[in-house]
C-alpha cells in the first residue's frame, strides 16, 4: 500500500495498491500538489514505469489546477522509459473527442 503513511493522513488523496511481486518503490515528487502518490517499477531490460495516483477535488480552484499541471510536467521530465497516470480528475468539462477543455456553464 502506497502511500505507507496513508493511515496518519486525515485529509482526502490518493492510494494505491500494488501486488508486491512487482516490487513498487515509493517516488516523492516535491510539488505543492499533495493529492498524489508516486510509484516506481523496474521493468524488464532496465525500463522503469512511473505509476501516478492522482485525486482533484471537484471544487479544486485554479490554483489547483495550475498546480496539478506543474506536477504532471515534472512527473513526466523523470528518468522512466515508461509513466502511468490514474486517478480521479473531476474535469467535467474536458471535451475527449475534440482533446479540448469546454467552458463550464453558469447556473
């Protein structure tokens, strides 16, 4: 179980599960987005994958997101042949078929 720590965390984030064969090695990515967990697994033929775990609260300001951005950039400038991110993102507005982000509609 990733974060190690996890059971001291009183506020919400991300876990991960991963089956011990695989041997995972936690990563600490220093970024002000905390909501994350970071893993590494040694592939064969000295590939590495990064595994991200991220959550982002639906209510999460621009801050937030601008933050989520940095840690996704400096996530993929780390040293692994590979990278993996899951999670939960709350983006309602993302358009998939057009790779855009939509406006949200006031109410």
């Amino acid at each position: 179980m990733f974060p190690e720590s996890f059971p001291q965390y009183n506020e919400r984030g991300a876990i991960m599960y991963i089956k011990q064969d695989l041997k995972a090695v936690e990563m600490e990515i220093e970024m002000d987005f905390k909501e994350s967990v970071w893993v590494k697994i040694n592939l064969q033929n000295k590939d590495k994958m990064l595994i991200g775990c991220i959550y982002k609260s639906p209510s999460s300001s621009d801050v937030k997101l601008e933050q989520l951005n940095s840690l996704l950039k400096k996530a993929r400038r780390q040293e692994n042949s590979h990278i993996l991110i899951t999670g939960d993102f709350n983006c309602p507005t993302i358009d998939w078929d057009n790779w855009t982000g939509k406006e949200a509609s006031s109410s």
